[in-house]
C-alpha cells in the first residue's frame, strides 16, 4: 500500500513538473510569425536533437538497447507522438483555437476508455469523476473562442486527442520500459513530413531564437516527463494533469502578450485547479492514513 502511494506520488510530480515545462508552449508559438508547416519542421527537427542528446546522456550506449526493449508499443508511441504534434497545429490553422481545445480536452475519457478496453484496467469512481468535471472547466475555458472553420481542423484535432490518448495508454501498458526514448522517432517524423509540404525553410533569426528556446529549452523536457507519468499513473491522470496546460498557458499569454481570458475562461481555469487541489489533498490523506499518520 505504501509502495503503491510513493509511486502515485512520483508520478503526480513527474507529470506537475512536465506541465510547468510545457505550459509556455502557447506563448511562443503565438509569439513566432512563420508558417504552420516551417514551425513544425524546426520544431521536429530541433526537439528531436534535443531528445537525442537528452537520452545519450542518460543511457550512453545503451540508448539503443532501451529503444529495442520498448518493441513494438515503443514505436507506436513515437508515430502516436508525431500524430499529436501533426494533428494539433494542423488542427488550430483550419479552424478556431476553441473548437481544438474542446476536443483535445476528451483525451483523459479516451484515455481510460481504451485502458479499460484493451487492458481492463479500471479507474476508481473519484477519478472519473475528477475527470468529467476538469473536461467541464476546460471546455469552458474554450468556449470564448469556439468559432467556424473547416472540417479538416476538426478532424486533426480529433487525430491530435486519440494520438495523445492512445500514446500514454500505450505506455501505461509497459510501465517496464522508458517509452520517453521513442519519442526521437516522433520528432523525426514531424519534421520529415513538414518538410515534404515545403517546411524546410529558414524563419529569420527572431523566429529561429522563439523556436530554439522552446524546442531546446521545454519542450523536450516537458515531453519526457509526460511520456515518462504512465509509468506511475494510469494514462487517464495523466491526461488530465495536461489539462492544467490551458490554465497556465492560457495566463502567461494573459501577462505577457495582454491576451485577457474570458469570464468563462477564470470560471473553468478555476473549476480545474480547484478540482485538482481537491484531489491532492485527498490523495495525501490517503497516504497518511497507509502510513498510520492522523
């Protein structure tokens, strides 16, 4: 019992910390002026190197001996990482930033759909509670900017929730090995299809220093560390950890760039953090009680 408390908490940790990397991702993809397909070359390109250098500093030699022991799970992991990557950007330059958002948000109810589907693995009724109700303020948060667009968007969105969905519950399945080592293949990917639609250009140095930053200063380690939660946590709570990203991207677009959310969207961005608060402070009384602790 205990054992299985530490190793919750480690992963709440791991995927709290992956989520602070990532939440400056919507700043400075806002902030750069290039073109979908050339931010995505670069961003391939340059978080694929970074993954490179960031895993040979880990395992040295042995870097491909932990790609083989992820197997095939490994390599699905890695296309469904460039699929969520594809399938987002795509997805907000064909229709509204909203209507993307609003369907990313189902990725934790996917994500435990197809855990408890392929691997029966069930959730307690706290947790999908938590769930809906985190789904309900993030929707909200969205909601201000829902808007037209065509079909496309909606559908690679759509690719972009069952991607990232698919992704940790396919990880989740091999807690054994490091699924984070496959995502070099993804990022290839990404960059390699951009680059057949005309994407290996050059942004101009303001641009290219936005991009760095982001895709090798977090970028690469916020993905580990998310790629990195299904090994403590069921692939849904992990989902739904990325669900903070919104709140927090959502403010430093606020502070930075003057972009003030909604009503609506301090009305979920708290419904969310509340939640979560809430679901912290049981999660530690739980682990007192285990310990024996009042």
């Amino acid at each position: 019992m205990t054992s299985a408390h530490s190793l919750r908490w480690r992963g709440f940790v791991i995927a709290g910390l992956g989520v602070l990397f990532l939440s400056p991702d919507s700043l400075l993809v806002k902030a750069t002026s290039v073109t979908p397909v050339v931010f995505l070359f670069w961003r391939g390109l340059l978080i694929g190197l970074s993954f490179l250098v960031i895993n040979h500093l880990r395992y040295g030699r042995d870097l491909p001996i932990q790609m083989r022991r992820c197997g095939k799970r490994g390599l699905y992991c890695g296309v469904a990482f460039a699929g969520s990557t594809l399938g987002f950007v795509t997805g907000v330059k064909y229709t509204a930033a909203g209507n993307v958002l609003v369907i990313l948000n189902t990725a934790p109810v996917i994500a435990a759909l197809i855990a408890w589907l392929v691997w029966k693995e069930r959730l307690p009724l706290r947790t999908w509670i938590l769930i809906l109700i985190c789904v309900g303020g993030a929707s909200l948060m969205a909601v201000g900017e829902m808007g037209g667009g065509e079909p496309i968007g909606l559908v690679m969105a759509g690719v972009a929730a069952f991607s990232l969905a698919s992704n940790l519950a396919v990880a989740r399945s091999r807690p054994e090995a490091d699924m984070s080592v496959m995502l070099i293949i993804g990022a290839v990917l990404v960059a390699v299809t951009a680059a057949l639609f005309g994407g290996a250009q050059w942004p101009g140095w303001r641009d290219f220093g936005l991009i760095v930053l982001l895709c090798v200063g977090f970028l690469p380690v916020a993905s580990i560390l998310i790629q990195t939660g299904p090994r403590y946590l069921p692939a849904a709570e992990v989902s739904l950890f990325l669900l903070l990203e919104t709140v927090l991207g959502t403010l430093l677009v606020w502070f930075f760039l003057g972009e003030l959310p909604g009503p609506l969207g301090f009305l979920g961005g708290g419904i969310i953090l509340g939640s979560l608060a809430v679901n912290g402070v049981i999660e530690d009384w739980k682990e007192r009680r285990a310990l024996g602790h009042p």
